[in-house]
C-alpha cells in the first residue's frame, strides 16, 4: 500500500506540471550524504512517519458473493494509516527552493483526495477515497527541527503532507458448495446405507449412487398374535 501512496502523489504532482523541466521527484531521506551527491534541482518527498488512524478501525467481516450468490469468501474490512511526508526543494539557490515549495503547494492544495486514475494496485481494487492534506501539522513528536536534525542535515523549508490510506484486509475463502448426499451406515455393513436430504450423487461408497431403502408398508414386519 506505501508504494501505492508514493505513485498516487508522483501522479497528483504530474497532472499540476511538477516538478517541472529540469528538476527530479525521488522519495529518498534527504540525509547529509544524500545531500553531497545531489547534481541537479530536487523535489524530495520523504516517507518520515506512519501510524494506524484507529478512530476509523471496523471490526467483523463481509461475505462474499459468486453470480450465482454462492459464498465464495469473507473479507475483513481494511485498516486505516496515516502516512506523513515531508516535502523539501533542493537546488543551488534559496529562492529556487521557494519557488518550487511553492509550486508543489500550489499543486497539492488543489486536491483533498488522490483521483480515481492515480490509484494502484489494492487501493484502486478497494475504491475507497485516499485522503490528502497539505500543509497540516506533523504527529505528536515529530517536529520539523527534531526531523531535520535526525536526518543529519540543517534546517530547510519544507511541506508536511498527510495521506490517510486503506490497507486491504485479510480474506478467507470459503470451501466448494456441498454437491454431495449424505449417507448414515447402520448395521456395520458397507450395503446397508441410506441417504439424507440430497439426491446427487456421493463417493460415500466409489462412484456411482449411494443406495436408498424403500420405506416399507405400514405393519410390514409385524408378526400377527393369534396366527401362524
């Protein structure tokens, strides 16, 4: 589901122009040594924090459902996360760094969800809304001086950018539909069977028929008192 989020923003920023001719998108942590090696303008959109958004948690599951109507699997619902990113301009020049947030928080602002056409794989199956917020505040913790600091690198303008994204649920599929008689033995023998509530056939016995027992006539078996 992350990688997801990542081609779902790559594809939001795509549709506004951004980054632009000439400047590079990567979800890379803008560390120190990243830094040195960077050879060309940068938007860098860092993965920094995720956490289940419990308030949205659903319990219990929902069958699923073949053409014919048969049960084919149950499916729990989906957990919630709040993925946050931290989105940062790097070029030679401070006033082309502001330039570009400025740009990308132009882009993003424009949307409060990921479209339809921008989602991948399980989230584009689920068709759930991908919520986006921009400019919000960061997780409890996680301020940006504390942030840049942990990176190994100064103190840069930056964007904080929440999605709150479903993680498909677990799926239990569910066995093939009963299709054969059920045969009860009586008297210890492999003969003597006689079938319950179905009609097709069974392997109860190799292939073939599982036997049924005529139901006999009322006071057949009785022996008459009085008479021989």
């Amino acid at each position: 589901m992350i990688h997801e989020v990542d081609e779902g923003l790559r594809l939001l920023l795509a549709e506004e122009g951004l980054p632009g001719d000439g400047v590079e998108l990567v979800f890379d942590a803008p560390t120190k040594d990243w830094a040195a090696k960077r050879n060309a303008p940068t938007v860098n959109v860092f993965l920094y924090d995720l956490r289940e958004d419990l308030t949205r948690r659903r319990t219990g599951t929902q069958e699923e459902h073949d053409g014919d109507g048969t049960v084919v699997g149950w499916q729990e619902p989906p957990l919630w996360y709040q993925l946050s990113y931290l989105v940062s301009a790097w070029t030679t020049r401070p006033i082309d760094e502001h330039r570009l947030l400025s740009e990308v928080l132009r882009g993003v602002s424009r949307h409060d969800t990921l479209q339809t056409d921008w989602l991948t794989g399980s989230l584009a199956e689920l068709g759930l809304a991908v919520l986006v917020d921009a400019g919000g505040a960061v997780p409890d913790g996680n301020a940006a001086t504390d942030l840049w600091s942990g990176l190994g690198g100064q103190l840069k303008p930056s964007i904080g950018l929440r999605v709150i994204a479903p993680l498909q649920g677990n799926r239990e599929p569910a066995g093939p539909p009963v299709t054969e008689g059920m045969v009860v033995r009586v008297g210890g023998t492999d003969e003597d069977g006689r079938r319950l509530r179905y009609e097709g056939p069974t392997t109860a016995q190799g292939t073939g028929l599982a036997p049924t027992r005529p139901k006999p006539p009322p006071g057949a078996g009785r022996r008459r008192r009085g008479r021989l």
